[in-house]
C-alpha cells in the first residue's frame, strides 16, 4: 500500500513539474525572453523558474503576446483634437 501511494505522489510530482516548464515557456514567450532557456529551466528546477520568471520584468521593444493590444503609430495623426474655446 506504501508502494502505490509514494508512486502515485511521485507521479503528481512530475505532473505538477512538467507543467511549471510549460507555464515558464509561456510566460517567458509573453515577456520577450527566451522560450527554449526557459523551458530548459523549467525543466531543471520546477516551480523555481516559474517564479524566476514572473519576478522578471519584459524586455523593452519586444512583442509580449496576446496582452497587448496591437498600436498603430499612424492612430495618432487621425485624433481630433478639441479646442479649450469651442
């Protein structure tokens, strides 16, 4: 009964690690760093990464995914601009 029990918890354990790689990729993908490092590191050390990566700030000028809204620059040459006086 032993047995099965640890098995089943080290099942769980692999499970849970395996999906802190995927959600250390993802994240990382959105905050413009390296998925593949990420991913490695997600790996290697689990829930470790995937905090590392949420304390990380995004990389300026990159694309961050599906957060973002897509910005035209073109959009500010069409505002109206109201007068204080109209």
């Amino acid at each position: 009964m032993e047995i099965f029990f640890y098995g089943g918890g080290l099942i769980l354990g692999l499970v849970v690690w395996g999906v802190c790689a995927y959600l250390a990729a993802t994240t990382a993908q959105k905050r413009g760093r390296r998925v593949w490092v990420w991913a490695i590191l997600g790996i290697l050390t689990g829930p470790i990464a995937l905090f590392a990566v949420y304390l990380m700030k995004p990389v300026p000028g990159q694309h961050t995914g599906a957060a973002h809204p897509h910005t035209d620059q073109r959009d500010e040459l069409y505002e109206v601009h109201r007068s204080k006086h109209g």
